[in-house]
C-alpha cells in the first residue's frame, strides 16, 4: 500500500496503535514509473 511519495530519507509514521508489531518496507520510483525492489523489512513495536 503507498503511503506517501517522500523526497527525505526520514519519514515519520502518526496514529499507530500502542504496543503493536509493525512491519515496514521501502521502493523507489524510476523516472519511467518502474519500481524497485523492496528493501529489506524492518520491525519496530510501539510503546504502551
């Protein structure tokens, strides 16, 4: 699912339910519209 077309290398992630396991991912978007492979997966649980 796009979330949003960021031009930073952060981004910050609002309205997450607390002490929940997220999963998240990055690609790109070539100039012509083809997309990257994902990256790698990273983890993260929000506090209580």
């Amino acid at each position: 699912m796009e979330i949003d077309q960021v031009t930073t290398n952060s981004y910050s992630v609002t309205g997450l339910t607390a002490s929940t396991q997220y999963e998240f991912y990055v690609t790109a978007l070539g100039e012509g519209g083809t997309e990257s492979d994902p990256s790698n997966t990273v983890q993260a649980t929000t506090t209580a």
